[in-house]
C-alpha cells in the first residue's frame, strides 16, 4: 500500500498558509470592479442632480452590484431626502460619514478615463439627459435579462429541447447587445 505522508507545512488535510497570503488578492479573490454603466448613471445624477429628482423612483429602484456604488446611491438618495438638487459636496460629506471616503474622487477618476464627458459637471443638461435614461434603460434591461437567463438555464437543464436551447442563445445574444 502507498500511503501519502502530509506534504511539509500540511496539518491534517490543510494547508498552513502565511497571514499575507491570507490577505492577498489571490485569497480573497479580487474585488470587482464597479461597472462602467452604474458608475456613469451615479455621476449624472451627482453633476445633474435634477435629472434624479426626474426619475427618482428608477435611480431608488436601481439594483447596483458593487457595494461601493450601493454606497454612493444610498448617499445620493439620503441627500435628495434633505433637500432639492444636492451638491456634490453634500453627497461626499455623507459618504464620508458612511465611511466611505473617496469613492466619489474613484468613481470621477474611472469616468474620466473612460472619457465619458456626458457624464461631467460640464456636459449640457439635454446630453446628460438622454445618456442617464439611455443607462438607466440598459441597466434594467440587463438585470431583467440576468434572470431571464436564469430561467432559461433552468428550463434548459429540465428539458434539454431544441426549444430551450434556442430561448437560451437568445436571451445569451440580447445581454451581449446590452453590455456594449
């Protein structure tokens, strides 16, 4: 019989591991990035503040992955509870009362290098305008097509028909369309 001793550092089946391998990315897993798109909705209603207080039920309704934009969106909504059209200085006081500093400054840096100038305290309103509602728009799509997909894989492990695989593809082909 071949017995396998306990490679060296290795206890009982585990694998001794220094503290800043613990701490590493490659542990942790990498932190995601926050989208592009959310991102971009978040600054036009931070630069536009009108623009929120025009579709305020869309912006509270919007279903954010990343938790710092989650955080940001909470102190946008806080701020438009407390008064009309906030400043941008009154959404990064109460993030940083959250505890959440400098996620307005990364967020303004990630836009700016994507050059997404609508997005901008300079942009016209008209243009901020129709590239918030454009976002907004693709962003419930894409979350409604996120759990269509669900559905469609579901349906497609029940019953694996040339129906289901079809249903499948498109719903995988429209969420392609979307995120470009």
């Amino acid at each position: 019989n071949f017995q396998q001793r306990p490679e060296r550092g290795a206890a009982r089946g585990r694998l001794a591991v220094s503290d800043s391998l613990a701490k590493s990315a490659l542990v942790r897993g990498v932190k995601a990035q926050p989208s592009l798109r959310e991102a971009m909705i978040l600054l036009i209603g931070i630069n536009h503040p009108r623009l929120v207080e025009e579709v305020f039920g869309l912006f509270e309704s919007l279903d954010l992955l990343n938790p710092e934009l989650k955080a940001l969106q909470a102190a946008i909504l806080d701020a438009h509870a407390d008064q009309r059209e906030p400043a941008r200085t009154d959404i990064s006081a109460r993030l940083d009362a959250m505890g959440h500093p400098g996620i307005l400054d990364s967020v303004d840096q990630m836009i700016r290098r994507a050059r997404l100038w609508v997005a901008t305290d300079e942009a016209a309103i008209d243009d901020a305008r129709e590239a918030f509602m454009q976002a907004l728009h693709l962003h419930h799509l894409s979350r409604t097509l996120h759990d269509e997909l669900k559905v469609a894989e579901l349906a497609l492990a029940n019953d694996a028909s040339e129906e289901n695989y079809a249903r499948l593809i498109d719903v995988q082909n429209q969420m392609r369309n979307t995120q470009g």
